[in-house]
C-alpha cells in the first residue's frame, strides 16, 4: 500500500494512472484479476478534494 502513488490535483491524473498500473502488478493476489485489483486499490491514492469526490459518487456508478 505504500507504494500507490497519491493523486491530489486533477492535473495529475495521467502521472497517477502511469504509476498506479506500474505498482499494481507488483501486488499479487490469488484467483483475483488485475482489473479487481486496481478497482479495490484506486480509492487509497485518492486525496483531499479527489477523495471527498469519491465520496459523493452515486453507489455502483463506477463499474470500470
């Protein structure tokens, strides 16, 4: 967990998602996709306002 980057500022988007799919193979899970793993993982780099967004989003309107 330690190593997910942070994502503070909307400008910082493309940087967050290069890093994010770089560290996310390093995390090994058994019987579980990548793509799950990147779904649990994304909501701990978000932060400050990117978080409190988060938060607002209607339950399941994100599904990829």
């Amino acid at each position: 967990m330690q190593m997910l980057p942070e994502f503070m500022r909307l400008e910082d988007v493309y940087l967050l998602l290069r890093e994010f799919k770089e560290v996310c193979p390093m995390m090994h899970f058994l019987h579980i996709s990548i793509e799950v793993v990147r779904m649990k993982l994304i909501s701990f780099t978000l932060k400050d306002s990117v978080k409190h967004w988060m938060y607002d989003l209607v339950a399941n309107s994100v599904t990829s």
